[in-house]
C-alpha cells in the first residue's frame, strides 16, 4: 500500500482525529479524574452550544423529516435553495452546502453548519424526500419543517425529534 493509499484511507493524517476521538474514554479499571470535564453542564454561562432545557443538557436537536408527495424533489436548485431557506429560519450558520444528482432521478446533499447539519436523499418518482437537521446551541429546527413544507409543495411532512447527547451528557460531564 502506498503513501497516497493511506492518505485516502485517513491514516497517518495530522488531524489530531485520532486523539480527540478517544478523548473522555476510559478504561473500566482506569479512573479518569480530568477536573476540565467535571465542570457543571447546567451553568448557562457555558459557551458550549450544547442545550439546557427543562434540567435537562443534550447536545442538539436531531429532527427526522420525512417529506411525502413532495414536488421538485429531484432539483438540485431547488434543494441547495431550501437548505438555505432553512438555515435563516433556524437562524443557523452556513458554512458549506453539497449535493449530488443521480441517474435517472434523485438527489443527496448536505449543508454543513457551524450547528452541525441539514442531510437529504430523495426519490422523487414516489414524490419522497428523507431530511435530517441536526442543531445545537440557539438554533431551532423546528423552524426548517414549514420551510420544507412550501419548498416541496406538500402539507404530508412527518416528523420525529431526538434529543443527542440525552442521558449520555450528565450535569455533571464537560463536552
């Protein structure tokens, strides 16, 4: 295998990835007393982005949005434009917006947030649009399903929120 093989693989890069990934972890016999990581995650003077809700800390708001008899579905255009539309409702930031047509019909993409993300895959020969927005911090992404709804021309939008991070990110554990 050559250099240029493992580039492509990711080994051997100088991201640092391989350190922040085991970053937290521990052994079950080894303690792990970083006082960075005992810091109290219900203080709202944390500048973390995770949310704090109720008592309750995540990291962000995951919505599952499933777009059924939806029109323009296989518009690339029109995709790129509604991910837009939905990061200034959500009062998101964009950072990167990609998406790739298929042959005969669909399209994937994803637009990339300092937040996290909005993902997409389509059929649009049944008129169905499987959306994914990830948010943390004040964005609200309850805000991208009438967005959605007026891009694709249809009210038949289903919804399904998971709250990341819940129960795995105590009050008690740094991000």
């Amino acid at each position: 295998m050559t250099r240029a093989d493992l580039f492509q693989l990711g080994t051997g890069l100088e991201t640092g990835a391989h350190a922040e990934d085991n970053y937290g972890r521990q052994a079950d016999d080894i303690p792990f007393t970083d006082p960075v990581m005992t810091r109290d995650m219900l203080d709202g003077d944390r500048d973390d982005h995770f949310i704090r809700r109720d008592g309750v800390v995540f990291a962000g708001t995951h919505l599952i949005i499933e777009v059924e008899n939806g029109h323009g579905l296989d518009d690339e255009t029109r995709i790129e434009q509604a991910f837009r539309d939905c990061v200034d409702a959500c009062g998101a930031t964009l950072l990167h917006i990609h998406t790739h047509k298929f042959s005969p019909q669909g399209v994937s993409g994803v637009a990339v947030l300092a937040e996290s993300h909005i993902s997409v895959h389509t059929w649009p020969e049944i008129g169905y649009g499987a959306f994914d927005v990830f948010m943390c911090g004040e964005a609200d992404p309850w805000q991208a399903v009438g967005v959605l709804k007026r891009a694709f021309g249809t009210d038949r939008v289903h919804v399904k929120e998971l709250r990341r991070g819940e129960g795995l990110v105590s009050d008690r554990v740094a991000a």
